[in-house]
C-alpha cells in the first residue's frame, strides 16, 4: 500500500480531544483517522442495505410474504 501525506486543520479543542483518545488506545493519530475512514468506507458501502430491525421499525415487510394471509390469520385467530 502507498501512504500520501495529508494536512487538516482541526479546533484545538478536536485536536486534543483526538490526541488523548488516541494516546489512550495506544494508537497513532495516523491510524486514528484511518480507522475512521476505514468505518466510513464500510457504512457507505452497505448505505443502501436496511438492517432487519431498521426494516421492522420502518414498516417495511418482504416482497415474498403473503401480507393479506398474515392479516386473515390474525383475524381468525383473534375472533374464533
């Protein structure tokens, strides 16, 4: 893998506060941000997949589930 250099400047307040999280996990700044960037090229990868709970939450039923059985069932369960 090639490195390249990058320059950012942060608030001072960013910078320290990456610096301690870094020092405490025992890793480089460099490596820091890579992580991140690591776990932002992973989220934007999967950005279009809707997790099951996301799904559920959302309403959001399969295309291979019969919704109009399932309600009929409930229904005769429920009231017979």
């Amino acid at each position: 893998m090639n490195d390249a250099r990058m320059t950012i400047r942060l608030p001072g307040d960013t910078l320290l506060f990456a610096q301690r999280y870094a020092k405490k996990r025992q890793i480089s700044l460099s490596e820091l941000v890579v992580r991140y960037f690591n776990r932002l090229k992973e989220t934007f990868s999967r950005e279009d997949e809707v997790s099951a709970s996301v799904s559920e939450v959302a309403g959001i039923i399969p295309s291979d589930i019969d919704v109009e059985q399932m309600y009929r069932e409930h229904v005769a369960e429920k009231y017979l």
